[in-house]
C-alpha cells in the first residue's frame, strides 16, 4: 500500500503487502520483499536491497553513497536480510570496489541512530544498540550484540556471539564468544550468558572458557597460545572456529584485562 504522498520511482520493484507511510521516497534500482513496512520520513537510495517483513522507521537512509573519497559512482548495493529492524535515524551506506556491497544479516535489531559505513558486513540476529558506529570494511558475526555508543575502527571483525560493552572503542578484532569491556578494550570473560541463551551447555561453555583462559591469563603471546590450545584441546567446532579467527585477524585480536 503506498501512501499517495510518498514518491516511488516508476524502476522500483516493490513487492506485495509493502507498507509506504507519507513523505517516504524510494529511488530507482531498489528491491522491497514482502511484508515489509517502510515508515514515514524514510530514505531508501538506489542500490538498496531491503529483504521480506523488515520495518524500517521515520528518519533512516537506506543505500547513501559511501562516505569514502576513493568512491567514483561504482554500481553497488546495500543489502538488508529478512525479518531485521531499523530503527530512526539509522544510516546504512552502500559499497565500494572493495566488496560491492555493505550487508546487514537476517533477524537483527539495528536500533536508533546508529551508523553502518560502506562495504561492513553484518551477519544474522545481531543486536547494534542507539549510537552504535561502524567504519568501513567491518566484518561483524551471528548474534553479536553491541551496547550503546560502540565504536568500531574500520577493517575490525567481531567474531560470532560476542558482546561489546556500552561505550566501547574497538580498535582490535573480537573473538568469537566473548565480553568485551573497560578502557582499553580488554576480555571481560565467555559471553556465559548469551550463549546459555542461544542453547549452548554448560559443558560447552566450560569447553570455551579453557579455551581463553589458555589464551588470556597464561602469559602467552597469541601463537604460543594457539599452539598449547591446538595440542592439548579436544577438536570441536568452537575451538576451530576460535582458533582461525585468532590467526586470521588482520589487525590483531584485543589484549586480556590490564592492571591500572
């Protein structure tokens, strides 16, 4: 149903039971799934992508080209999985060369004035609460769950399931199952509690806290540590997937908890 004071350009391809509230514009070369409900007030620029059943409120733009001097008009996209909400005032720019497009998974909450820079991409049932900040190129996994006000330097990945304390400035990459918290950025321990959340055991989770407690409190550099958790840790899917996480970090993983 569009509103008749919302403009939808004529190339558009929107699908059945879209909602367009009022004084909303839609650009040519964008795809609408169905269900989805576009608030008033909302932007959606070519390029964007926006999936089946996602609400999009008042304020947010959708596929603005990339806040990047390098950008020269390249043809790129910005993607939005099933089912995800975003909230006001939320800006999602499209990609560059770089990888093509920025991608924000299924199932996630992006909520109120957070900012998603070009060629990120975001993986299913994330959590970015108000003022969460991305730079360019970030690769962020399934259920991380950002607190409010996070910051994060570009190129940085988050593994799967970690959490970001509010506040936070991350400037190295964040394993996979993790708290992340204090000044500097520092593990605060196994995300217990998500993890509990999504079904993990308490074996399992014993499994990944021997894991770091290998990593971060045993004075070893990140290769000494990979090693003794290869050897003496039973395989499992999350000790591998920690273990290429960790060596194939680009910008080196954040530190363990220091001492003032």
């Amino acid at each position: 149903m569009n509103q008749p004071l919302a403009y939808v350009h004529s190339d558009a391809k929107i699908a059945k039971n879209v909602v367009i509230e009022p004084f909303t514009t839609i650009d040519k070369n964008v795809v609408i799934g169905e269900g989805t409900w576009i608030g008033p007030n909302v932007t959606i620029m070519e390029g964007a992508r926006i999936g089946k059943n996602c609400s999009i409120f008042p304020g947010a733009v959708i596929g603005a080209v990339p806040q990047d001097l390098k950008f020269n008009g390249e043809k790129t996209t910005a993607e939005i999985g099933d089912n995800t909400t975003i909230r006001e005032c939320v800006t999602i720019n499209r990609g560059t060369t770089s990888r093509a497009k920025t991608k924000i998974g299924k199932n996630c909450l992006i909520m109120a004035y957070s900012h998603i820079a070009h060629d990120c991409v975001v993986g299913d049932y994330c959590i970015f609460s108000n003022n969460s900040t991305l730079a360019g190129h970030i690769s962020v996994g399934n259920h991380v769950i950002l607190a409010g006000m996070t910051a994060v330097h570009q190129f940085c990945s988050i593994g799967d399931h970690a959490f970001v304390a509010g506040g936070s400035l991350v400037r190295k990459d964040i394993p996979p199952y993790v708290k992340a918290a204090r000044e500097p950025l520092s593990y605060a321990g196994v995300n217990s509690v998500g993890l509990r959340r999504r079904g993990f055991d308490s074996d399992k989770i014993r499994e990944i806290q021997s894991i770091y407690r290998i990593l971060y409190q045993k004075n070893l550099n990140n290769t000494q540590a990979t090693q003794i958790i290869e050897a003496e840790m039973e395989a499992s899917t999350e000790r591998d997937e920690i273990l290429q996480f960790i060596r194939q970090s680009q910008r080196g993983i954040m530190k363990g908890y220091i001492k003032n």
